[in-house]
C-alpha cells in the first residue's frame, strides 16, 4: 500500500523518495519469496484448493454469462483432426475438420500473400494494393467455421476465437466475409478479441479501472527507430495517458516486481521472443536479468497491470511459420498474463514498427477506459484505416510505386494485433456532487 503511494518513478532529485522505494521493494521481494516456498508446499499436498487458473466452468455457465449478440469459435487440434465448436448464448454446435495439413498450407498461403517472409521485409506500393490475399482470407474463414454463410454474420456483434495450435497466428480480423465480387473483412462487420481458454471468453466481476496507471516502455518499436522517433512515439501516447510514467533504462526493482504496480504497461520497444514463454521479458528494460520473465508476473505479490499493450512483439506469422512456433507458446504466455491478473492484453503477430503502430496504440488506450477493449479496437482499426500512409514514417514500406496517397487498407498495417481479453467493461464513471 506505500509502494503504490509513492511515484512509479521518483523525481531525480527526491532521494529521499528514492531510499524509500527501494527499500520497501526490497522488503516486499524478501516477503514475497518466502510466501512462495510456503505456497509451492501448499500446493504439492494433497489438499483441494478453491482457486484453480484458468477457472473452471460448466459450458452451460458459460453461455449463460455470455450477452445476447457474442458468438465464439473454439477449435482443439490434433494429428489427424481439427476439431471446432460454436458457443452462443442460446446453442452450441460442433463440427470437425478432416485436414489439419489442409488449416495449416492454408495459414501460410495466407501470410505469404500479406508479404510475411520475415520480419524486416519491406513492402512496396504495389504489395500493399495488392487484394491477391483476399480470396485466400475468404476460404480459409469457411473452413474454420463449418462454411457459414455470408448472412450468418449479420446476427452477431461481437466474435470471440479461442484458437489452437497454428490458429495462433490466424489474423483471423482480416479474413473475408462475402462474395468473390463482394466482400470485407470480418472487423469491418463487428468486434473481434480471443482467449486461451473457454471458460475466459466471459468477464470476472472487477471492473476495468478508468483513472489508470499507466506505465510507458521507451524503447525503438524498430532497429531503425532514432532517439526523436522514440520521442514522437511517447508523446502521441501521453496525449492518450497524460497522467502515465516514462520508464527509463533503470528500474529500482525487477521489473517482474514493478509491474504489479502499474495499472496500464504500454511496450514501444521492439519485443524479440526468448525461445520459452515464461523467460520473455514484457517490460524489456532489464531484459534477460533475474526477475524480467513473465514467470515472474505470476509470483506473489498477486497482482499485474489490468492492460498491457505490446505493438512490438514478434510471432512465427511474420515470415509464414518458417521460424519454429507451434502455437502453444502463445497459449502459455496468454494464459501467464490472465493468471497473474492482466485482462486485456493486445499482442503484435508481428511487428510493423511506423506510425501506424503508434496512431492504434494511441487510440486504443485514449478509449479504454470508456469502452469494452473489442469496441476500443475495432474503433481505433477503422480510424487507421480512414487516413493515409505516410511511407517515409514506416520503416517497413519502401518509397516505390505511391503516385497517389495510399489508404491503410492492406491487413499488414492493422490486422497483425491480436487482443487477448475477458470482456470486461470500464467502471462506471462516479457520480457527481
């Protein structure tokens, strides 16, 4: 409680703050590690224990805690088989896919036709107006959805997928509802946001703080980013979170341990993956130092920021499933958000690095705090897309082929952001005098 007291930074000159701080944090380490060998004693004894993650629910609970207008997909995979169900409040259905190598060429047509060979790969005019993905988006949603038919959607205003193995790296908002003649993408019809598990689809009874706070990664959202990019990007989202924290390169504490003081963890750095889920290092800032891993976040003291927003992560979607990636290690890491109490967690598949980047990232969390973080996203995606490019403000789009200015249609500047999220709604504002 004194911790969250004092500044998430103390002023260079408050040392006195500054002792305080840190020597409370190094209390709560010392407390926190002994209340973890007791609780990991707990735990291998043979005792039930009420508090099981992730949460354990009937599937009849779970529709009933659904609101009318959500439909979600969830899909299991094997060796031989992908197996799929609808989930809506009033029915289920299930339904099998007989070709899991089928899903999988599928994905990665899919991703090679959006221009993901590797991360770095720049992208030229004529890719970008390119609709040579469209048709390819379009088959593969009616494979992952027991070839429901174009007006199926127009019952439903929001859809969740709790994906499964390569459906990880699906940017399933993108894919294409309609004709051949006559089609758009499926944000474009309603909102969209996943989850790891069923039983996290629907909300828990906390509400999304609305005065929250924010913590700022000052990093490079690309290898080629300056010191004014940095700049520019963290005042786009101070005009967002003007009461929000810039972190420096030097923490007082593991960063594991500072998060859980921190309401809202905006990344702008570029995230490369550490090979396990539990060793990457959200905050980046003392990345690869004892007490950076997400395996951290889930330790005591319970607690993690509500919102983390990350538009500089990397996943095996940026060069088509080539760099090894099953999916799971998405699964895992979205699961050790949600543990360690994160509830909306938006992602990069992979990372564009420009100003488009920073424009979703601004927008996003200027609405959170007044909409459900699937309105807050689709929100910001079609004022992206209502604009224009700038080339020379993205590192990955080379200067060829724009005789006229070029709307951000193309999926590469907006559909690489998958938003892990249980639903949950802002508190309503306090009443007043």
């Amino acid at each position: 409680a004194e911790l969250e007291s004092l500044p998430l930074v103390p002023g260079k000159d408050d040392k006195e703050t500054q002792d305080r701080q840190s020597q409370l944090l190094k209390q709560l380490n010392e407390v926190a590690a002994g209340q973890e060998v007791i609780l990991r004693g707990i735990a291998l004894r043979r005792e039930p224990t009420e508090s099981v993650f992730p949460p354990v629910q009937d599937l009849a609970e779970v529709q009933q805690r659904m609101a009318p207008g959500q439909i979600a997909f969830t899909y299991f995979a094997t060796d031989r088989y992908v197996f799929g169900m609808t989930i809506s409040r009033e029915k289920f259905h299930g339904w099998q896919i007989e070709a899991p190598r089928e899903v999988t060429r599928q994905v990665v047509e899919l991703l090679r036709e959006m221009g993901h060979y590797d991360a770095n790969k720049s992208l030229d005019g004529k890719d970008l107006r390119s609709e040579s993905w469209k048709p390819v988006a379009r088959d593969l949603l009616s494979l992952l959805t027991d070839n429901a038919p174009p007006e199926f959607w127009d019952s439903f205003d929001e859809v969740i997928f709790v994906p499964d193995s390569v459906l990880w790296f699906v940017p399933f908002e993108a894919l294409q509802v309609g004709t051949e003649e006559d089609s758009q993408a499926l944000l474009a019809k309603m909102r969209v946001r996943y989850a790891p598990t069923i039983s996290l689809i629907v909300p828990d009874e906390r509400p999304r703080p609305r005065d929250a706070d924010t913590a700022i990664v000052a990093g490079r959202l690309h290898p080629r980013w300056r010191d004014e990019d940095t700049q520019a990007a963290v005042a786009d989202v101070l005009r967002a979170a003007p009461k929000a924290t810039v972190l420096s390169d030097k923490l007082p504490a593991p960063s594991g341990l500072m998060a859980k003081l921190c309401d809202r963890l905006v990344v702008l750095d570029d995230v490369e993956d550490e090979g396990r889920p539990y060793d990457y290092s959200p905050m980046q800032i003392d990345r690869g130092r004892p007490g950076s891993g997400l395996a951290r976040w889930m330790e005591l003291p319970w607690g993690a920021p509500d919102q983390v927003v990350a538009p500089g992560f990397h996943t095996a979607a940026e060069n088509a499933l080539r760099k090894p990636g099953t999916g799971d290690e998405l699964f895992l890491a979205a699961c050790a958000f949600y543990a360690s109490g994160s509830r909306t967690v938006l992602l990069s598949r992979w990372r564009t690095g420009g100003q488009t980047s920073v424009d979703l990232t601004r927008e996003f969390v200027q609405e959170l705090p007044y909409s459900p973080a699937s309105a807050a996203w689709r929100r910001s995606v079609e004022l992206l897309r209502s604009g224009v490019v700038d080339p020379d403000l993205e590192p990955r789009v080379t200067g060829v082929g724009y005789e006229t200015p070029l709307a951000p249609d193309h999926p590469f500047f907006w559909a690489g952001y998958m938003l892990l999220d249980t639903g949950a709604v802002p508190a309503p504002p306090l009443a007043g005098p």
